[in-house]
C-alpha cells in the first residue's frame, strides 16, 4: 500500500477501507499492530524525521499550576533544497522527564543546524539532551543557558564537553560561587566565527585555557559578545584572546581584524577597563584614535615583516 494514502482525510480512508472484505480487513488490522510492534521495539534501527532546530522552553501557559517544557521543533525534509517543516511543538510536565527521552529516542539529531535552551531553567533537560547530542555536524548557531547549584553545573557540563563544531555560539552562565576545574575546556574546533558569554557574579565557569583552546583551534573566529560583572574577568579574557591572536604571527603572516561587543550599561568598572584598554598591557599602538561615541578603543599593530596590519576594535553594546 502506497504510504502517501494515509495523509488522505479520514472520511475518504473510510470509504476506501469499507471495500476491503472483512476477513482481509483484519488481517489489515493485525498487520498494522505488528508493524507497530516492531517499529516500537526496534527503533534505533528505523530511519528517524531529522531535526532542523530544536528549542527547549519553560511552559507557563496553564494555570493548573503544573510545571512544563516545551520543545519547539522543525524537521529537515532531505532532498527539499535545505527545507525544513513548520515549528512544532511537544509539551510535557517537568516531572516526566521519560517523554523527553521518548521524544530524542525517536529523532536524529545528526542534521541540526540551531540549538537553544535560553528559556529552559530545568538544566535535567540539558543532561537528558546531551546524552543524545553528537556534535559531527556544523550548527549554525547553539546557546547553552543555565544557572542553579552544584547539580545543576554537573548537569550542564557533559553538554558542553560535546560541543564540537559550531559558528555562533552563546554560553549563558548564572553559577554564583561555582567553579570548573581549571582545565576544563569545550572542544569546539575549526567552525567558531562568533563568539558571545555571558557570566553572572561570582560566577567562575569561563577559565584561561578555554579562551586559550577556544581561540587557537578556531582561526576565523574575530567577533566577540562579552557580558562580566568584574574588570579582572574581562581583563583575562580580553587578554588571552589578544596573545593568542597575535602568536599567530610566529606561524607566518597571518593577520586579522577582530571585534569585541561589551555589556556595560550596569558595570562599575568601566575607567579601569578603559585604562586597562590604553595601557601597555595591550600592545596595539601603532593607531592614534581617541574613543568617541562609537568606540571604546581602536587601535592596530603593524608587522614587521609585510607591514599588513592586525586590528582591534571594541565597542559598547548596545
């Protein structure tokens, strides 16, 4: 029977199924469960709807007080000139978390090309989905947003540790007084173009070496999105992303502009950064610009080899 059939209405199915003959309509009926049996049973073996984009939100549409997520979701149609269907969307109570496994049990992840849990407080959603999550692919763009207790970190981090290849990437951060160890890093390589964290206070997840790793194995990597509560954090950032940057001129000439966006609008230590961006520390200087309404600072290294030029520019955003 061809399968296309079945997307008739059911009125019209009606009267094709009532000039079956009864006898052979059981047998229909009992071929159906099997079938059903067996792609139940042995699912991992069926070919599966390949998943465009998921998002994972709280619900908080009823008013029967319940806690829910959300998953919004579109499916890659293969051969329909990179297509994918309309959003969907699967609701569940945050206490039954074996829908969500359900629900990634019967879906391929392998073609997705955006990732975002922005709105998603439950980071048990973040672990269930990792467990599922193989990064060989190029995601366009994934956030990773999560906050809470010491739980709530371990739940957070197997996702990270699986993150490989991205353009856009966006970590979120709220962990007041929690750290990873220090050489915990996230292995994405050869895809990162954008680059956006955020870090709520006293929050210690971003570390050295991970800027160090980030930037290294990601050589088109030159816009950064960057939100801290202290000077200190943008210092060790800025300035890891800057070495490494330049420590590519050992490797030949091989220079670059990159960009720096900075949420400032509540952050009191803005005359230390804007010293800090003047000083020595930062070895641009081969530009004479004064900040303005537009930048913070702007400023360009000459080589001495080929006398090409690596700039830097880093403004408020807005």
């Amino acid at each position: 029977m061809d399968l296309n059939i079945l997307s008739l209405p059911p009125e019209i199915l009606a009267k094709i199924f009532s000039n079956i003959p009864w006898n052979k309509l059981i047998n229909v009926k009992l071929a159906a469960r099997d079938f059903n049996y067996v792609t139940e049973k042995y699912h991992k073996h069926m070919q599966k709807p390949k998943l465009y984009e998921i998002f994972f939100e709280d619900d908080r549409t009823g008013d029967d007080g319940i806690d829910r997520i959300k998953i919004i979701y579109s499916i890659y149609i293969a051969g329909g000139n990179g297509d994918n269907t309309d959003e969907k969307e699967f609701i569940f109570p945050s206490s039954e978390l074996y829908q969500l496994h359900r629900f990634l049990q019967k879906v391929d992840l392998t073609s997705l090309n955006n990732v975002d849990n922005d709105f998603c407080n439950n980071t048990e959603v973040i672990r269930i989905f990792s467990g599922y999550f193989h990064n060989t692919n190029r995601i366009e763009t994934m956030c990773v947003a999560a906050g809470g207790s010491v739980k709530d970190l371990g739940n957070t981090l197997p996702l990270l540790e699986k993150i490989q290849k991205v353009r856009d990437l966006k970590l979120f951060f709220y962990f007041s007084h929690k750290s990873v160890p220090g050489d915990f890093i996230i292995p994405v390589r050869d895809s990162l173009e954008i680059l956006e964290i955020i870090e709520s206070k006293d929050t210690n997840i971003i570390n050295p070496r991970m800027i160090k790793f980030i930037v290294e194995n990601n050589p088109n990597l030159s816009k950064y999105l960057l939100k801290f509560d202290d000077f200190q954090t943008y210092k060790m950032v800025i300035g890891t992303i800057v070495k490494e940057e330049l420590a590519r001129r050992n490797n030949g000439c091989s220079h670059k502009s990159i960009v720096f966006y900075l949420d400032i609008s509540n952050f009191e230590g803005i005359s230390e950064l804007l010293s800090y961006f003047n000083s020595e520390e930062l070895p641009y200087n081969d530009a004479d610009t004064i900040p303005d309404d537009y930048f913070l600072y702007l400023n360009e290294l000459e080589c001495p080899v080929c006398g090409e030029f690596d700039k830097i520019l880093i403004v408020e955003s807005e």
